[in-house]
C-alpha cells in the first residue's frame, strides 16, 4: 500500500463548467481536499448595480444556459418583494409551471447523460448510448418535454424572456396548454419508469449526517417560495439569509464558500428538499420513491440520481395539476412601481436554493446586488465528502478511487458555471 | 427549439447553417460572427441558427436537416485564423481541438451521441476556426475576422456542391 498519494483529476467530465479535484493522502490518511473552479469569474454581482431593476431577470437568466429560470424567478421575487408588489394567484402557478419545465430538463439531462454513465460503468453517455440506445431516447425525450414546457411559458428555449417583475410579459390560453399536457403525461409515465429504473441501480455504502437546508412550505413541495429550513433547526424567512449564512473567499477556487455560520458544512438540492418535504410530494412521488427502495430519508448522496428522478416524476405531476386549474390571469402582470430598499428572493433551482438579494434606490436603479448559487453553497459539502469517502477506500486502485471520487462529486450535479464568482485578486510578496 | 428549415422547399435538401459559441467570448463568438454575415450575405437562402453549443438542443436543432454545417472556435495551439473542416458522417470529430465546451454535453458530444443513436443528419460537416483570444468582449481578432470569410465562401461552396443550388442564388 502507498502510504503517500494524490487522486487528481485535472479538467472534471460531465458537469456545467470548469473545474477540478485535488485529493492528498499522507501516511494513509487524507490530509488535504480541494475543489478547485476556475472558471473564469463572472462579474455579474458587479455588473447589476446601475442597472434597472426590471432588468435583473433576464441579466441573472444569463448565468446559466440550464437553470434560467431559476435565476429569473429569485431576480423577481426580490423585485417584487421590495416594491411590495402583490402577486396574482395564476401568475404565481404559472410560474410554478415554468419551474416545473425546468427541473424535469435539468434533472433528465443529469440522471441519463451525467449520473447514469457512472453506476452501470461507462465512459461517457454516448458509450452508454451504444449498449442502451433506448434509455438515452427516453432521457433525451425527458428533457425535452421540460424544454418545450419552458419554450412555451419562457418565450424560448435558452434563456427565457418571458418573466418580468410584476408578472409575465404575455400568458398563454388554455389550448395553448393543449399539446404540452400530452407530452407531459408520457413524461410522468417515462418519469415512473425511470424512478423505477434509478431503484435498481448498485450505490456505494455511504452515508453521512448532513446538515440539509432547503425551503419549506406549508401546502406545496417547495419551488417558488417558502421558509429556509433544516434538519437541525434552522427556520428562518429568507430576508434572514445573511444572519445565517456566511461566505467567504478561498485561495484555489473561483467560487466563494458558504457555510452556515457557527455550524459549517451544509448540503441543498434534492436530497435535502427529500428529506425536508417528502410529506409534501404528490401521491405517487412517495409512491415511486418507495418502490424504488427510499424511505422517508436519504442520507447516500450516491441515491440522489433516485431523489431526481422522483422530483422529475413530481415535477410532472404537478404541471399536469397546475394545467388543469389553470385560468388565465385578467392581466399578464400588474405595474411596478420602484420604491428605495432592499429586496430578498430565494427558489429551489434544481441544484438547490438560489439566493438574490437587491438593494434599489427611488429610481429603480439596483445599487447592490447579492447572488448565492447552489454549487457556491455545495462546495463544503463536496469535499467533506471526497474526504469521508476516500479515507475507508484509500487502498482501491488509484483508477477505481478516482473514478469513485469523481462519481461523489456528480452526486451533486455541480454547475460549476454558476458558482464562479468574483474573486479579489490577491498579490502576496514579501 | 423550433427547427428553422424553411420548410416550403421540402423538394430541395434542406440545408441548415448552425454558428455555436459565446457572444461575449471574443474569438469564440466566430461561429455565431459566421452564420450572422451568411444571413446578410444571401438571406432567405439557407436556414441559420445561432447555438450556445448545448448539445442535447443541438441534436433537437438539426433534426429534419438534410445538410447540416456546423461552425464553432477551436483552440487546438496553430496559428489563429486557421480553419479545419471535418466531415463528421465519415470521421469522428477530435475532441480535443474544439474549444472546451463549458456545458456537459458539448458538439462533439452531440456528434458522437447522434451517431450512437443513428441521429445524425444525412450530410454533416464541421468547421473549426482558430481563435486567439477567448476572454470577455465582442470583437473578434483580425486573424478571426477574415478566416470567417473564407469560412462563409466555403459553406457556399459546400451548398452548392452538397446541397444542390440554393433557391435564387
């Protein structure tokens, strides 16, 4: 046995951007663990203020290519919640609805082209594709009944413009729903079999005591809106982020670490929304959960391609519900008028919760503006994991244990993209 | 994605012109720069399409295509302005010389995926131009500038040769 190592994977496959992993073993133990982004930084914090505060969603809609909308929805409760503007029931389920669009096209592009490769021991999606050409159709078929869902309701399918604060620019009718719901209940079907599916995948034994934050709410499976909570008491309105959350620099990334104050390490996206909300799935969610072999709580993050497959079953189930109730508003959005403050929104984008935070002044100009992405707030969690799991396994093969390692990392379908982030340039001489 | 193949001459190959890139990349915007000038140069001729290069979309893109011509930035190390054709149909697109995507799935891993599940358009090719600088900004290198030319000349060309005359060219 080596009793000094180093796994390092230089430019990491098969996730939304640039980064890499540095794992150091000494004398058996490992002593060090980065993951490193270096993604170029992307000044968008900086690049908001001075701009008008109806532009933040479609500006903040461009960090992302995959979860734009999640920008867009968190740029717009912000919005609304500092002008104090009131918004109407079916903008608000419509919204839900473009939501929904985008977790099934997320999460379908993840499970089958991302996470699948992984488990059943290929390569790359397309080496999957080979063996098994029609589970990759069914994901790609997945994916792009939430991109058609968001093309729809967005106005295109990248970087959807149809959100605006207040509202949307324009609103569909009920037939215009029409050929949507037909493709939306054979991707419930497709949703169930790949949940199904997902069940009888082989995880690696390991579990760990997360701390796992994500929004609650009462009535509903929380996307849109909701109190942060965890599973350690947290329980707080979203404008108390900060009291909460701490961020800060660290030399080898790009992104800044968060971390709960006082406590540390903390663990979004769906296995934290399963463990916090699983009551508050549709029927058959829970139902498919079980019979793919979750209970109520799930401590393996290798189990998340499961959890997703179950929110894509939800996610299903509940644009159907909302399609179904659904009139449309008397108006697609209602006027803004801009007031001086400070304004907080924060959604469940697939990743896990994406914190805005905009201060305006009386003109409707932004003058500060605080983004927190999933993958920023992940990061801890990612290397306690590498660290947990590579400690019982540091005798595998060095191939075996790299693989393994980058597996661990895709558990958190990381948007490396998004997490990028300003960071200060620091010049050290003596 | 809706596929803008103009399908009112479905008797001739449909042709479909796809610049991927970042607008705001510099150099990496030469495929987008590429089907832009084509547009103005001989509109309502071939069907264009700017793409950010996810290749999941991409796939949706073509489809329908009898001859599609893919046009992205390279930083493959040769000099900038140099301009690589493949013929993707007959031989696997090297990865390693097209840009590092920044998505998951990137061209060469929609080319290769299409290929797996027999999806592929009839007729396929890929130009790769050189780029010099990828950093934030608009404007293209000069190199960058005039190999666009010669790539647009080409596709003409390749138009002509492999997709039959365009309509009213």
């Amino acid at each position: 046995m080596s009793r000094t190592r180093t796994i390092k994977v230089d430019y990491l496959a098969r996730v939304e951007g640039e980064g890499a992993m540095y794992v150091r073993v000494r004398g058996g133990q490992v002593t060090d663990v980065q993951l490193r982004i270096f993604e170029p930084p992307r000044f968008f914090e900086g690049f908001l203020r001075g701009r008008r505060f109806s532009e933040a969603p479609d500006i903040t809609a461009r960090i992302c290519g995959i979860c734009p909308v999640a920008y867009q929805m968190s740029a717009v409760q912000a919005m609304e919640d500092v002008c104090a503007v009131p918004v109407d029931p079916q903008v608000r389920a419509l919204r839900r609805l473009l939501y929904c669009g985008e977790w099934i096209e997320s999460h379908a592009l993840h499970i089958y082209l991302l996470h699948a490769p992984d488990f059943l021991g290929y390569e790359s999606a397309v080496h999957l594709a080979k063996d098994h050409p029609a589970i990759v159709e069914r994901g790609l078929r997945l994916k792009k009944a939430g991109n058609d869902l968001m093309t729809l309701l967005g106005g295109r399918a990248v970087h959807p413009i149809n959100v605006r604060v207040g509202g949307f620019y324009r609103v569909p009718t009920r037939r215009e729903l029409v050929p949507v719901t037909e493709q939306l209940k054979w991707a419930r079907d497709a949703a169930l079999e790949t949940a199904r599916w997902t069940g009888t995948l082989e995880f690696p034994h390991y579990e760990q005591d997360y701390e796992f934050v994500a929004l609650s709410h009462p009535d509903e499976y929380a996307i849109t809106e909701g109190r942060l909570v965890s599973n350690q008491g947290l329980d707080i309105a979203v404008r108390e982020y900060d009291a909460h959350f701490v961020e800060e620099h660290i030399p080898y990334s790009n992104a800044l670490h968060s971390s709960l104050k006082d406590r540390g390490a903390y663990l979004v996206g769906p296995l934290a929304r399963y463990n916090l909300n699983f009551d508050r799935l549709s029927p058959l969610a829970r139902e498919a959960a079980r019979a793919a072999g979750l209970g109520p709580t799930c401590r393996n993050p290798f189990q998340s391609i499961v959890v997703r497959s179950v929110e894509i079953l939800y996610a299903c189930d509940e644009a159907l519900r909302l399609i179904a109730q659904y009139v449309p508003p008397e108006r697609p959005s209602v006027e803004v008028v801009p007031r001086a403050g400070t304004g907080y929104g924060c959604t469940e984008a697939p990743r896990g919760i994406l914190y805005h935070r905009y201060t305006i002044d009386d003109a409707g100009f932004i003058t500060d503006a605080k983004i927190v992405p999933p993958t920023a707030q992940n990061q801890k969690a990612i290397e306690a994991d590498l660290r947990a799991f590579v400690d019982p396994r540091i005798d595998l093969p060095q191939e075996t244990l790299t693989w393994q390692c980058e597996q661990a990392i895709r558990n958190y379908d990381p948007c490396i993209s998004c997490a990028t982030h300003f960071l200060a340039l620091r010049v050290d001489r003596e | 994605m809706s596929t803008p193949v103009d399908a009112d001459r479905l008797d001739r190959p449909r042709v479909l012109v796809i610049g991927v890139g970042n607008p705001y990349r510099r150099d990496d915007a030469a495929g987008r720069e590429t089907v832009r000038r084509l547009r103005d140069r001989a509109p309502h001729v071939i069907a264009t399409l700017e793409h950010d290069g996810e290749g999941t979309s991409l796939m949706e893109a073509w489809q329908g295509a009898d001859l599609v011509i893919v046009v992205d930035a390279v930083s493959s190390g040769v000099a900038p302005g140099t301009v690589r054709r493949f013929d993707v149909r007959s031989e696997p697109l090297p990865a390693a010389i097209l840009r590092d995507s920044t998505h998951a799935v990137g061209v060469p891993d929609a080319v290769e995926l299409a290929r797996a599940l027999g999806r592929l358009p009839p007729r396929l090719i890929v130009y790769g131009i050189e780029g010099r600088a990828f950093d934030a900004g608009e404007a293209l290198s000069p190199e960058v500038e005039r190999a666009v030319d010669e790539v647009i000349s080409r596709i003409l060309g390749d138009v002509q040769v492999e997709g039959g005359p365009p309509a009213d060219a």
